[in-house]
C-alpha cells in the first residue's frame, strides 16, 4: 500500500478559492454521482480528487486547482507521478496548478496555460496597444457595468449557457451556478438588458476569473473587456494582489484575449496514467456536441460527465 497519500479531514487550512465547502457542496449537489476525497500528499501538500464510480479524476470545473502546497517545498512532479499512479491506478488523473503548488522545472508537456496578473502593478499601459486601444474607447451609451444581483441569476445563467454551447463545452447545472451568483458577479447592462457577466472566484488576496458570457451584442462592443477591467480595479481597491484570467488550451482562440492582459503564464499540468481524458477531449464527438440544443446543454452535461469527467 503506498502511505504517500494520507486522507485528510480538515480542509480549513488549504488556501485554494476552489476548496470553500459551498463550492464542494454545489459540485456534489449538481453531479450527485462524485464524491470528493482530500490528501496529504507525504506532509506538504494537499491533495484533491473525484472519485466517480471508483475512478480517480480531477475535480470538474475547478481550473486546476487540486493540489495545494502547504509549505514552501516544491512538488517534484516525476516522483508525484509516480506515487500517484501506483495509489489511485493508472485510469486517475489530477491538475496542478504551477502556482498553488510550485512544480520542479521539468520538460513535462502541458497545453493547458493559466495568466497571473499582478494587480500591485497593474495599470492600463500594462496591456497591449490592441488592448488598450479597446478600452480606452468610451462604452455605448445606454451602457453600465456593476455588480449582479441573485434576482438576475436566470439572465446571467442563460447567456453563461449560450456562450457555451457556441464554445462546444460542457456547462454547469443550474443548482452549481446558483453558488456562483453569490460571489463576486460583474454585468455589462446596454439599455437595461444583461448583454454580458464575469463571475469570479476570490480569496483575501486573490481573484480567479472562473467564467465569462456574453451575447453578440455585448461581443460587438468589447463587453467581455470592459467587465474585466472593471473588475481588475475593483479589486485592486479592496486591496487584492493577484489576478487569474483561467485555464485555457494553448490552442484557444481565448490565448489571444488572456495574452492582451501581459500575465505570467502559469502551466496546469496533468498528471495521469493514461491518455483517455486527452483522446476524449480530441474526439470528433465534440463536433456533436455542438447539436445538443442549449435548453438540454446543463441536463446533457449531467449525463455525460460521469464519463469525460
């Protein structure tokens, strides 16, 4: 039996923003089949996993976040591996965050690239010209940015649901996205209509930029920007210092809006035992996916995750 894994009981002192109970609680509200399991992973990191029908997989709709170092030891990502894969078989797979959990150089590929900005310094000649340009343009009139409310949580869940099912992604279930309404929510509103929202998850020194939707009409003028620069000062006021724009494919169209920010790229790598999560993320399934109706898309994801998860 391999004893670098110990269960952990108390997670109270693991600072990760995808660790609150709430949250844990809504991902298992919404997909009833995971059950979370905690780690200490040989005294200097925590360590969490789904377990889903006896296999061991990374925490869905968690961007990474599941090993967290509780000292300031790097993680040796070689001998994790292979402690991982002889505790929990060689179909588990988890993510690690370089940032929750520094990780030793190593030439381990990843395409999957988060951006750190470091809100002490930030200022709008930190982006890009292209960016800049954006921003420095006056919203329409008619048009305000401000802070959601929970009565709005149908708009805000069905633009979410939109912006997915164009993206051809899995979407939350509508019990999980409740969670999220009571967190730190920015609408762009033009003539009285949500046309746009970033949710983020937060911390006492972080913001992590877990979502972002819009209609064509919010893409047409730069909404998604306008929200997060909104954002970037608001939290800049209340004293944050960090900022993390999300896990993206290093393929994504959305590379190019995150890189417009300058950020520090942060690798999520994956550490598995098999390539079937990369296959089925691959697969020309995902063109089908596209053609489940956006009504069916929170109902459908249930369904299949137990599966791609």
């Amino acid at each position: 039996m391999n004893n670098a894994f110990q269960e952990l009981t108390d997670t109270s002192k693991v600072r990760s923003p995808f660790w609150s109970e709430t949250w844990e609680h809504a991902l298992t509200t919404a997909f009833p089949y995971i059950k979370l399991r905690h780690f200490i992973y040989r005294g200097t990191h925590a360590v969490r996993v789904a377990e889903i029908d006896g296999r061991i997989t990374s925490v869905p709709f968690s961007d990474g976040g599941d090993v967290v170092a509780l000292a300031e030891a790097p993680i040796e990502l070689e001998s994790f591996h292979a402690d991982f894969i002889e505790r929990f078989g060689t179909e588990s797979m988890v993510r690690i965050h370089e940032h929750f959990a520094k990780v030793v150089p190593t030439e381990t590929l990843t395409d999957i690239i988060d951006y750190h900005v470091d809100l002490k310094s930030f200022n709008i000649d930190s982006v890009r010209k292209t960016l800049r340009h954006i921003l420095d343009e006056e919203m329409p009139q008619g048009a305000e940015i401000r802070r959601a409310n929970i009565s709005e949580t149908n708009r805000v869940y069905a633009l979410y649901l939109g912006t997915m099912h164009e993206a051809g992604g899995i979407a939350l279930p509508r019990e999980a996205f409740e969670d999220l309404m009571g967190r730190d929510v920015f609408v762009f509103v033009l003539d009285g209509t949500i046309e746009a929202a970033s949710v983020f998850f937060t911390s006492d020194t972080s913001a992590y930029h877990f979502i972002s939707a819009s209609s064509r009409a919010g893409k047409s003028v730069h909404a998604p920007h306008h929200i997060l620069f909104y954002a970037i000062k608001q939290f800049q006021q209340a004293g944050k210092s960090n900022l993390f724009l999300g896990g993206t494919n290093a393929s994504s169209s959305l590379r190019t809006f995150k890189e417009g920010w300058r950020g520090e790229e942060c690798k999520i790598y994956t550490v598995s035992g098999s390539s079937a999560h990369e296959s089925a993320r691959q697969s020309p399934l995902r063109v089908l996916w596209k053609l489940v109706p956006t009504s069916l898309l929170s109902k459908a994801t249930k369904l299949v995750g137990k599966r791609v998860f």
